[in-house]
C-alpha cells in the first residue's frame, strides 16, 4: 500500500491537491489516508513493547476496530456515490441505494 502511493503522490499532487474542495475530494481523502493510521494502530498492537498494559491493548484493538468499520463505511459511501453518478444522478436511483 505505502508502494503504491508513492506510485501515484505525482498525480494526486497534480489532480487532486489542487482542485477546490468538494464531496469527491473529501472521499478521497477519507478512504485513502486512515487506512495509514489504522495500520500503524495494528502493528504497535501486535508487536507492542513489553511492559504495555492489558488495558492499552484493549483500547488499540477496540480503535483498530472502529477504523476498520468506519473505513468500510466510507467505502460503501463511495460506491453508492458512484453508482448514482453512473445513473446520470437520477434521484430514484439514489433512493433506491
């Protein structure tokens, strides 16, 4: 994942960063970078230094968790977003979704 947005930082520069701010843009940003965050969560979790309390484990996992969920939940946003915009944003279609 790292590699692939290295891959990319040119043309998201380019065609994204310079755009005014709007529902897509949000979304982009939304889905792309907590999974970053969500992903430094889970190997501190894993490979967690000794001495970290039971208590600390359970509040990273638990937030792992709700990233996981909340990542997900932005995803079928996405989906639903453009699958609408593919029906030519027809409201009956939107209502549907």
């Amino acid at each position: 994942q790292l590699y692939d947005h290295f891959l990319t930082l040119g043309e998201e520069i380019d065609l994204i960063w310079s755009t005014p701010w709007n529902a897509g843009k949000i979304l982009y940003y939304a889905t792309k970078y907590p999974a970053f965050l969500d992903g430094a969560f889970l190997l501190y979790t894993v490979f967690a230094p000794l001495g970290t309390t039971p208590s600390t484990c359970e509040l990273l996992y638990k937030l792992s968790g709700v990233m996981i969920v909340v990542g997900i939940a932005i995803a079928e946003f996405v989906l639903v977003f453009r699958t609408w915009a593919v029906w030519g944003k027809n409201s009956k279609v939107m209502i549907s979704l």
